[in-house]
C-alpha cells in the first residue's frame, strides 16, 4: 500500500547559478518536476542552449515516496557526477525535483575526488539559490449556504487559521471553495454546519499540495 505523505519538499522554482573550478566551468539548473516527460523537455532544453558543452549531467527524484531515482554521469567517470547530486538531493529530502549540471571543461583534469566535490557543490549551491518548498496536502471543499449566513462565515473563513480561501461565487445561494488539512475536514464541517445551523451543503472536491508560506 502506498503512503499518503501529508508533506514533501521539492525545489522551489526554476533558476540556475554557476562556479569554475581549476577553469573548469558548472552551470547547476534545478527546477520542480512533475513526470518524466516534464524531466525530458527540460534537459533537451538545456542541451539546445548549451551545444558545446562536454557534459550535461543530471539527476532526479519522482514521486512522494522515491518512487523514482535516476542520474546520469554524461561521460564523466562512473560515480562522480549524477550520484553526488542524487545524494544532495536525498539529503535534502528532495522529491519531484530535478537538477542538470553542465560542464564546460577547462582542460585541467580534476580527479575523481574533485569531480564529486564539484558536482555536490554545484548541487548544493543550485538548491540554495532556487530555495526549498514545502508542498503540505490540502482538500478542496465547496461550501454552499443560503446569503443571509455569509457575514458569520465570511468573518470565520478570514479568521480561523485552517481555512485557505481560494474563491466566491454567488448564484442562487454562495459558493465558496477553500483548502482545508484533510485531517480537520471534520472540524471544518462542524464549524460550517455550525454557522448554517445545520443548513449548509459541504462537498470535498479533490486533494491538492500547496505550497506552506
């Protein structure tokens, strides 16, 4: 049975950063990544922007629990660049995430003990740069009531910390949907049917993973 993570952590946004060692130059790039496809278009995108590097290597995990775990060494020596970024990101607890490292080199071979420290290196400093996100599992509810009940929730939906608005619509009755931690759904609908006395609507639309600010 697979595990329901409440919470994950991923690379926060798209973004690059560089560092040259022994004139040897790394381009690290980390994006979020959501399948294998999204994985495929973002490192032939890096190939076309950089065709005469010697090296596009990589590394990425899929999936709330590790499901996914792949690298590339891209010609480097077998261990020294994609498994220190996979480490990296193992370390940080880093899931649907993904890293290229490009290497311009400089002709001053580095070892294979300097080749993981700058690939872990550029790892590292990609991460930082980017930031970490954590993403925290949420259920969508909709809420229906009748006009007359909107000033007590409208106050309650502001003010009570578990409720996450997300829109308002008005039609015959109101509609608001807002984010709720799947573990308080129940008391986010005592507190609703509270409020409606009883006359409210309640509805979990979906699951979703959004980013805690």
């Amino acid at each position: 049975m697979v595990r329901i993570q409440k919470k994950y952590k991923r690379i926060d946004r798209n973004g690059l950063c560089e560092f040259s060692v022994q004139k040897s130059r790394f381009i690290s790039f980390g994006t979020p990544v959501v399948d294998e496809k999204e994985v495929r278009d973002y490192i032939e995108k890096i190939k076309r922007t950089y065709p005469d590097a010697n090296h596009n290597v990589y590394a990425y995990i899929l999936g709330k629990n590790l499901e996914i775990q792949k690298f590339t060494d891209d010609g480097e020596p077998s261990g020294t660049a994609g498994k220190p970024i996979l480490e990296l990101m193992k370390k940080e607890e880093l899931v649907n995430s993904l890293i290229v490292v490009t290497r311009y080199f400089g002709g001053i071979k580095l070892g294979a003990g300097g080749l993981i420290r700058a690939y872990s290196k550029s790892a590292k400093n990609v991460v930082e740069h980017n930031g970490i996100a954590t993403m925290r599992l949420y259920q969508l509810l909709d809420l229906e009531f009748d006009y007359h009940y909107w000033g007590k929730i409208e106050n309650e939906l502001r003010n009570r910390e578990i409720f996450k608005m997300k829109s308002i619509e008005y039609h015959q009755y109101v509609h608001c949907q807002v984010y709720v931690p799947p573990e308080r759904t129940n008391q986010a609908k005592n507190i609703f049917m509270d409020l409606t006395a009883g006359q409210g609507e309640m509805m979990i639309m979906s699951e979703e993973y959004l980013k805690e600010e």
